[in-house]
C-alpha cells in the first residue's frame, strides 16, 4: 500500500483522466465507459438471430448482467434486427 497523501486535488485528477482515457490503461475497443450499458446491434435471418441471442444469454446471464433484448424488428427481407443491452457488472 502506498503511504502518499491523498488530496482532493489528487483525487479530482484521477478521476478526470479516467474519463478522459488518459489512465494509461488499455481500453476495450467499441465498448463504453464502465458502468453503462453495453449494446450490440444484429440483423440476421430469424434461426441465426435466435442462436445468436440464445448464445449471448449464456454467455451473460441476465442475474449477473442484466441481459436483455432492447429492441427489435422484423424487416422486409424477414431478417430480425435486434440490439441487446447488458450492465458490465461481472466483466
């Protein structure tokens, strides 16, 4: 543990280069600042869609990250397009 004194001012600057990015710690490419939600957009034929939002609430459940589907519609074509949103709460 470090034994450097803490200030506010201190305090202020880290938190202000955390939301800048300038933290020096690599940053998930496409993915939002932590603690907002994550989404992720599909338009795929209905089987395809359906494996694929069955694949995405296995692999984050709803318990743990609040998976669901957001939004979704069906097109000209019958292809879904659909968004999933879920919390980075267990990443």
């Amino acid at each position: 543990m470090s034994l450097e004194r803490k200030s506010p001012v201190g305090l202020a600057e880290r938190v202000a280069s955390r939301r800048s990015g300038k933290s020096g710690v690599a940053s998930m490419e496409g993915w939002l600042a932590p603690g907002t939600w994550r989404r992720v957009t599909f338009t795929l034929p209905r089987g395809q869609a359906r494996d694929k939002a069955r694949e995405w609430f296995e692999r984050f459940p709803k318990a743990a990250y609040m998976t669901e589907i957001e939004f979704w519609k069906e097109l000209s074509d019958g292809r879904i397009e659909f968004t999933i949103r879920r919390l980075p709460s267990a990443d």
